[in-house]
C-alpha cells in the first residue's frame, strides 16, 4: 500500500466537506527549550478526525456501491463522522451500535441523521453482525481503520501538519486501531525520514504496541480506560499492524492518572475540550520531555467528543 499516494488521493477529495484544522502552539505544554504544537482535531466537524477517512471513503466509491449503500459498527467517533458524512454527500448507510452504547454517543449519532440499529452487547458482536448484514444484503462494511482509503482520509492531518510546520522533529498519535497512525506515519516519512513518531497508547489497552512487540496481531483483553477512542482489539488481518511496525520509532505506554492529569492541562491552558484519547498523546509528550529538549514537537488533539460523566470525573 501506497500510503503517502492514498493521502494524496484523499487530500484531493475531502476538503469540500472536511475542514483544515490548525496547528497551534501549547503553551501548556511547551517551555524555553521545547515547542509543543497541538493539530486540534477537537475543532473538526464532528469533533473528531474520523470524519476525514469516512467522507474519503465514501467519496471513492463507484457508482454500484452508492446504490448499493453502506454499513459500518461503530460506539463512537467513527458512526457520528459515518453519519454526518452519509448527509452531506447524499448516499444512503446504516450504523449499527450494541444495545449498552453510550446515550450520549447514540444522540450524537442521531443528531447527524444516522440511521441508527441496535444489535448486540459489545463491538465485537455488533461488528460481527453489521459485516454479516452488508454481505447478506449487498452493502459495503466500512471499517473504522482496516481500509486503505480510511487510511488515506486520516493521513491528511499529517499532510496538514507538514504544509503547516514543515521542520518538525517528532509527533506523537494515540493509536487504538491504527487508521490514523498508519496514515500520518506512513506519509510524514515519506516527506521526512527522520521524524521520530511516537506511538502513544493507554497501559489498560495497549493491543497494537503488544502486537508489534510479539511480531503479530494478539487477541488480548482491555481494561476500563479514560482513552475510550483507543479502547479494544483490532481485526487479526489489520492492514494498520505493518504500518505501525514499520513507522513507529517509539511506543509509550501512560496510566490513568497521567491521562488525566494531562487533559486537565490542555483544558487549562488552552481552554478547549479534549477527550481520553488526545490526553494519552499528551501524556506520552510529558513522559518523555527531557529527550525532547531543543525541539519541535507536535501532538494531534484527536477529539473532543467526552461526556459529561467523564469530563466530571477527569476533573
């Protein structure tokens, strides 16, 4: 797979319905002798980068498979985006969610017009059951990461950041699936090759960095974490797992209490939402700060989308 040609493609599609998020200084984050630069991801439509690989997704898409329409699982992120891109580009989906999702993401999902099922307890089985679904009645399944033109979608934000601030030294992405890791690594070093990219994961769901350390996809259990965005397993056949072995330079691994504490930073400082899965990016960045001395550091703010329950508890 051709990474940096798939961002590309992308890039030439999106920015009709996907906006060009900033690259800002944090000053929250940043010192004399260390600049920290946040891509607010958390000001993307949906309030989530997921947008940029659902609209070039669907906007890849031949004219049989708009007929055919679209089926993705999602608790989260990734069925808002799926929703809002289904409205604004006219094609017709559906986002199956399990029967325990969070009330607050099924509103979401429905503020966008999604057109919403229920099947299901966990992801797995609401996966399993809309992949079933879309081969029974002949739709597409979208993944949420595990497609290259979702890839493609999601590596635009590193195609921002390098137009943006092109002498960067290093990035630092929370990884759950691996989409947007696959795609902003993928193209950064085929632009720099000696950008570090840090990849940064939650210790309580840490599968793609264990994955890498025992030289395949693992099925391992999760437990409860602030980055739900991150949170779980990936397919065993993920097209992200090479990606991330290949352009990943360093996995780092916070706990809750670090998490938190960096969220409750960035809500400081810069005044702005942010959820679990941007603050294990930031805490990986204060983790590390002594080995970033004398450089320019960027981190993706990859979301807002927290519920008031969490945003109480971080708090």
């Amino acid at each position: 797979m051709d990474i940096a040609a798939e961002v590309h493609r992308a890039a030439a599609r999106i920015y009709d319905v996907v906006r060009e998020t900033p690259l800002d200084l944090l000053v929250g984050f940043s010192d004399e002798q260390c600049e920290v630069y946040g891509k607010l991801e958390n000001l993307q439509h949906t309030g989530s980068f997921k947008l940029r690989g659902a609209v070039n997704k669907l906007m890849s898409l031949d004219a049989e498979q708009r007929h055919a329409g679209c089926v993705t699982a999602s608790t989260g992120n990734h069925g808002a985006a799926m929703a809002y891109a289904f409205s604004k580009l006219g094609l017709k989906g559906m986002v199956f969610v399990p029967e325990t999702a969070a009330k607050t993401k099924v509103e979401a999902i429905r503020r966008y017009g999604g057109d919403l099922k229920f099947h299901g307890v966990d992801g797995a089985q609401t996966e399993r059951f809309a992949r079933e679904f879309a081969e029974a009645n002949g739709m597409l399944y979208v993944s949420p990461y595990n497609d290259p033109q979702i890839i493609g979608g999601q590596g635009t934000v590193g195609l921002e950041m390098h137009r943006q601030r092109p002498n960067l030294d290093a990035v630092f992405v929370a990884v759950g699936g691996g989409g947007l890791m696959s795609g902003i690594a993928g193209f950064l070093k085929s632009v720099n090759p000696n950008i570090q990219i840090y990849g940064c994961q939650p210790a309580n769901s840490a599968v793609m960095a264990h994955s890498i350390e025992a030289g395949h996809v693992i099925d391992e259990e999760s437990l409860p974490t602030l980055s739900d965005g991150t949170a779980g397993g990936m397919d065993l056949d993920s097209i992200t797992f090479e990606p991330c072995r290949d352009f990943v330079d360093e996995w780092i691994l916070v706990d809750e209490q670090e998490i938190a504490e960096a969220m409750r930073k960035f809500m400081q400082s810069q005044h702005q939402l942010l959820e679990g899965s941007a603050g294990v990016a930031l805490a990986a960045v204060d983790r590390v700060r002594d080995a970033l001395q004398g450089k320019r550091v960027a981190t993706v703010i990859c979301g807002a989308n927290i519920s008031l329950d969490t945003l109480k508890q971080v708090l």
